[in-house]
C-alpha cells in the first residue's frame, strides 16, 4: 500500500498554534505542504531562544533535510516571499534548496490589495477585519478564471498578462473612486518576480504523488482555522479558502483517499481576529487576563484578539467537518492559576439549548458555561496536573477524539506528548 499524507489544521478560528506544531512533528516528515490561504496567516515557531513567524513558507524550514512545497491552493505574493526568504536567510537557513513552489499557485498583485482595502472600506461598519493582504480579489479572480499563476511567470508573454490584468484592477479600483497601485509597489513586486522565477517551480501534484509512491512520509499544514473556512465557517466573516481536511486534496492535489491522519489544532480557549461572531468572547477584564498572558495579538497584523473560553460546540463542528482523528490541545498554561475556569458545552438559541452548530451565530446565541476545575503551573517534567487532566477528559468526552499533544508554552521544548502514535 501507498503512503499516506496526514494534515494538520486549525479547529478555531487561527492561530491555533499550528506552526508550533507543525515544527515539533516536521521531524517525522519528509515533506511540509502547505495547501491553502496565503500571507494573511502568520505561523509562529519558537526554538533557541528566538522567534520565527512566517507568512506563505511552510513550518518545516528549520528542519535539516525536510523539503517544503508552496501547494497550488496557496496565493502567493511574491513581495512577502522574496522577504521571507531573505530574512531567513538573514537568520542562517538555507531555504532555497529544500522549497518547492507549485506553478499552479495564484500571485496576489499589488491591485489585489489595493481591492481588498476598497471592498473592506465600502463594507464600513460590516467590514470582515480582513488582514488586506490581498486574499479575497485574489481567489476571486482564480474563480473569476481570470487570475496569474506562477507558472505564467515561465511564460514569454508574462509582462503582458500582468500589465492587462493590472488594467482591469484599475478600472474596478476606478468605479470605487479608488488610485490603482502606488508605482512603487509595482516596481517592487516586478523585482520580486525576477526572483520568484529563480525557485523551484514544480508540477508540485505530480512530485508528491511520486513521493508518495515512494514511501516518503508528507503533512499538509492549514492557514487559517475550521470556523473561517468560505463554506463552513462564521460566513461573511471568513477567509476566502478551504481551511476544512477537504481543501488539503485540492490544495495539493491529493485524493481523499490518500489521507492517514488528521490533527486539529486548538486552544485551551478560543481567539478570535477581525469581525463576526463568537459565541464565548469575554469582553471584561477576564477577557484582558487571557489576552495579556497569552499575549494574544496578531502575528500578522499587530491587532488585539478577542478572547473567550474553549467552545465544545464548536470544536465538535470542526471534529466532525474535517474527520479529525486526533487532537492537539495549545496554550493550556495561560490558564493555569485561574479559579474560575469556565467552558461552553452547549448553545441557547432562542430559548432551545442545543450542542449543534447553527446556521447563524450572531448575537442570538447565548452560550450555555459550566464550571470547571483550574490547574497550577505546567511543566513538561512534570506530570500533567488533575485539574488539566478533567478537562481533557470533558474535551475528549465531548468531541469523541483524543488530545494526544499538550503544548505547556511557546517553545519547541515545552511540548508533551500524551501518546507517541501522534507522530508515528
Ligand atoms: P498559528 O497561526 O496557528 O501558527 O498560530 P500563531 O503563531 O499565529 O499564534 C500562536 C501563538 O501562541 C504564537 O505566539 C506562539 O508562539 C504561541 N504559542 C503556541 N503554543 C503555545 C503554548 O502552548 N503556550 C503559550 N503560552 N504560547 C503558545
Ligand atoms: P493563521 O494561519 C487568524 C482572519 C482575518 C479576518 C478574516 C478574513 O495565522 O491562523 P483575510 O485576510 O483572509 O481577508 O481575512 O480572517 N484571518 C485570520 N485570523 N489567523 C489567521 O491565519 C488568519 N487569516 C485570516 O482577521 O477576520
Ligand atoms: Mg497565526
């Protein structure tokens, strides 16, 4: 039998704390795919007493030996890229020579961004918070059927397929009483092409099914989370990807299948960025408590996230959408010392508790809390404390899977593994 791809991805609504992860397993790897989304997400990787957060290069580049491919379901751009790699390179990694960029991938132009500012100012109050990376225009035009790929960068005509697809952003940006591109951002990002087109641009489906057929071991690694995917998350206020395992086959181009494991990344509690709703978001000084320890601002954008406590509704909408076989519990630490831990095992709605995850949440939905017991200072030598071990027992209970991987803090160190079959 072939091997098999395991994937690993967000449960919440991002920054689960997938790129942690994705370092402290990569060893078992020989390949990090990343399959969707694109500089909006900011995974964050911390060893040796320094910090790392990258934006569109997957989470196994620190690891000697593991090649890292950009999937044909990312959108790529080129400016974020060109300065990842440099900065990593900066910090002494060789990236170059393990990444691979699928030619399918879509390039977010500077107009893509100058659109997503213009759609995000005209939505006003109902804005979605978006990163304004560009993500929204630029899978808009790949279903639109009118997007630049990075293998068009391959082609003699590229400049022209840029320059006329540049005119049709400027005129939509005109109907918005909007300038197109600074000249300086166009500049930039025709340099950053130039070395863009000096990577490793593979047929990347084909090159993992033949890795594949070799034996060789791959994760898929997921931007964003469950609950701001564009089918099945909190829509309008979501990404403009497939976050859900099923984007992992399109992204990659791998069939259902194919798949072994899939890990859910979540938090002890839930985060949120940008707009829409949340169910268990603590507006008061609790709220503030957690954001302050857990140091909960954007990787990304720098902006606050809005804080709550861990939703099992919703952890079990995210088990159930993406088969998830195993769960990774992130963050458990912030809350040690807290007295008066809650969770969210149901939802009132309208009067009706229920534990499923309606159509609408907005403001209507009430969060039914039950009291649970807290837990002391966590450290990896040491055992995992009672009142932890409750609550991973309610959380196991409640969803039906197991959380095999407990993080006790930021650092690739502070990780235990409650059971060795995570990896292996
Ligand atoms: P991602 O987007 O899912 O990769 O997550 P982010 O990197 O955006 O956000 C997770 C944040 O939590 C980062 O700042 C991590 O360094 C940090 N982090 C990850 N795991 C833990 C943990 O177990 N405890 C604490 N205190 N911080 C963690
Ligand atoms: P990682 O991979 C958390 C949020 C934005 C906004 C909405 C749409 O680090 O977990 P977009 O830029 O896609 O138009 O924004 O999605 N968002 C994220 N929130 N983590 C992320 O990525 C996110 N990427 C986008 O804040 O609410
Ligand atoms: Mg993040």
């Amino acid at each position: 039998m072939t091997a098999r791809m395991d994937v690993l991805l967000g449960a919440q609504w991002g920054d689960e704390g997938k790129g942690k992860v994705v370092d402290v397993v990569a060893p078992d790897y020989d390949i990090i795919a990343r399959f969707q989304g694109g500089p909006n997400a900011g995974h964050t990787l911390i060893f040796d007493g320094r910090k790392h957060v990258l934006h569109t290069i997957p989470s196994g580049v620190f690891r000697e030996g593991t090649v890292n491919l950009v999937g044909n379901g990312v959108v790529i751009d080129p400016v974020t890229l060109v300065k990842e790699i440099r900065d990593l390179e900066a910090a002494g990694v060789d990236v170059r020579k393990n990444l691979l960029i699928s030619r399918r991938a879509h390039l977010i132009l500077p107009t893509h961004r100058a659109l997503d500012a213009a759609s995000e100012a005209e939505k006003g109050v109902g804005r979605i918070g978006s990163t304004l990376k560009g993500i929204g225009p630029t899978y808009m035009d790949k279903t639109g059927r009118n997007g630049l790929r990075v293998g068009d960068l391959e082609l003699t005509d590229r400049m022209e397929r840029y320059q006329a697809l540049t005119r049709k952003h400027e005129r939509l940006l005109a109907l918005h009483d909007r300038p197109g591109a600074a000249p300086e951002a166009s500049e930039e990002w025709l340099t950053a092409i130039e070395t863009l087109r000096t990577l490793q641009l593979v047929d990347s489906e084909h090159y993992l099914d033949q890795a594949l057929r070799q034996g060789k071991r791959i994760l898929a690694e997921g931007a964003q989370g469950t609950l701001l995917d564009i089918d099945f998350g909190t829509y309008p206020f979501v990404t403009s990807s497939n976050t859900v395992s099923a984007g992992a086959c399109t992204g990659l181009g791998i069939a259902p299948t194919r798949i072994g494991k899939v890990i859910g990344i979540f938090k002890a509690y839930c985060t949120r960025v940008g707009s829409g709703p949340f169910p268990t978001e603590l507006s008061d000084a609790t709220g503030e408590r957690i954001r302050q320890v857990g140091r909960e601002f954007g990787s990304t954008t720098g902006r606050a996230r809005r804080c709550g406590w861990l939703d099992l509704p919703a952890l079990h909408y995210a088990v159930m959408i993406n088969g998830v076989t195993e769960l990774a519990m992130m963050k458990a630490d912030v809350l040690s010392g807290m007295s008066d831990l809650r969770v969210c095992t149901a939802y009132r709605v309208n009067g009706q508790v229920t534990d499923r995850m309606p159509y609408d949440i907005s403001s209507t939905i009430e969060p039914v809390l039950e009291p649970v017991e807290g837990w002391g200072e966590l450290r990896a030598d040491r055992p995992i404390p009672t009142g932890l071990q409750h609550y991973i027992g309610l959380i196991e209970q409640h969803v039906g899977v197991p959380v095999k991987l407990v993080s006790l803090g930021p650092d690739r160190d502070q990780t235990l593994l409650r059971d060795k079959t995570l990896v292996n």
